[in-house]
C-alpha cells in the first residue's frame, strides 16, 4: 500500500529500510536528529561518512545503519532559514527530492523523515511541512511502488500538529 504515515518518536528507533538525517555539508555529526543518529549508529557511521568528503546543501548521501535498527541512513543537508529569499525552499524541496532518489535507486520501500530544516536550522515548520507533503505526493504518485511507505517522525507538538493538519 503507498502509503504516508505521521508519528511521534525518536527516529534512531525506528525498523525500516531508511532513515533521514538531518546533516551539515560536513557529514561529520553534530547536534539535533544528526547526534542522535549517530550516537546511536555508532562510530562506524563517521567512518563512512568520512570517506563521503561532505554533501552540499540540498543533496542526499546514503551509507548502512549499523547499529541502528534501520538499514540505512540517507544522510542530507537542509538549508539554513535566512529570509526566505535565499532560495530555501528550492534546496529543501531538493533534500526530499534527492532522499527519494537514493530510496529508488537502492529498491528501498520504508523511509523515515525527520522535520528537515526545522530546528538548529530555523526553517518555519508550516513551509517545511508543505514541501515535505507535496513532495511525497509526487513521489508516491510517479514513482512509488505498493510497498512504498513514508513516514513523517515529529519530535514536537507543532511538527505533529502542522503535518496531519496538512495532510488532512
Ligand atoms: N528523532 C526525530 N526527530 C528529531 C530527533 C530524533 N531523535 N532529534 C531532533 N529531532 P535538527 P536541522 C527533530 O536541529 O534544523 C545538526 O547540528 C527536531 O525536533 O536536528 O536540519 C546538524 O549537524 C526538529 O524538528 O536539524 C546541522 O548542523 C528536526 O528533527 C543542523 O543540526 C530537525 O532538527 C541541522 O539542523
């Protein structure tokens, strides 16, 4: 069943073919999902990730989970909210775009997103929520198998809240 599914965790628990991580053009961790991520991935994470030499803004990175229940991280680096002229919303829409490829690309069906963007990084959670939701849209709609299934993971009360109240 293509499916979108919106839920309250902590995404480093999760079961599922791919996770999202929520990184900087460094790859190398830091604060956030990212440090949750790879505290609990271990230190063979940052191994790999440090063979990847950074990922710019907008672009997506895939390397295995180890330690994590899920197979994989796809790994991609949000833009920091300025004033929305920067083109923010061109680079979000592309982290999802870019995070949906590497899932087609590795035959992967289950993918976990956190609230890209939406804490160190300043984006507004209601423009965030809509990029997220249109381009899952597209992608269920184009390229999505009867086993893709998307989930949104909120850590907060306005992410969970913005996300049903849009896709309602
Ligand atoms: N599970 C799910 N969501 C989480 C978790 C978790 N364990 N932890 C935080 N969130 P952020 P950004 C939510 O700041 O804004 C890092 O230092 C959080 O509540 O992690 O893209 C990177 O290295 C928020 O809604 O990512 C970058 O430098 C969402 O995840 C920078 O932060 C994203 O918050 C990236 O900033």
């Amino acid at each position: 069943m293509k499916e979108i599914e919106v839920i309250r965790a902590d995404i480093t628990l999760l079961d599922v073919d791919a996770i999202v991580n929520a990184a900087n053009n460094s790859l190398l961790g830091g604060g956030g999902v990212d440090g949750a991520i790879h505290r609990a991935a271990g230190p063979e994470l940052l191994q790999e990730c440090e063979r990847l030499g950074g990922c710019p803004t907008g672009e997506a990175r895939i390397t295995k989970g180890y330690n994590l229940p899920a197979h994989y991280v796809i790994h991609t680096v949000g833009p920091v909210w300025q004033n929305g002229n920067c083109s923010e919303s061109e680079l979000l829409t592309s982290c999802y775009r870019n995070s949906f490829s590497l899932l087609r690309k590795h035959r992967l069906s289950t993918i976990a997103f956190p609230a890209i963007s939406c804490g160190i990084y300043g984006y507004p959670p209601q423009a965030a929520c809509t990029i997220a939701i249109n381009e899952t849209k597209t992608f269920l709609k184009t390229e999505g198998t009867s086993d893709t299934h998307v989930i949104f993971v909120s850590f907060n009360d306005t992410i969970e809240q913005e996300m049903r109240r849009q896709l309602c």
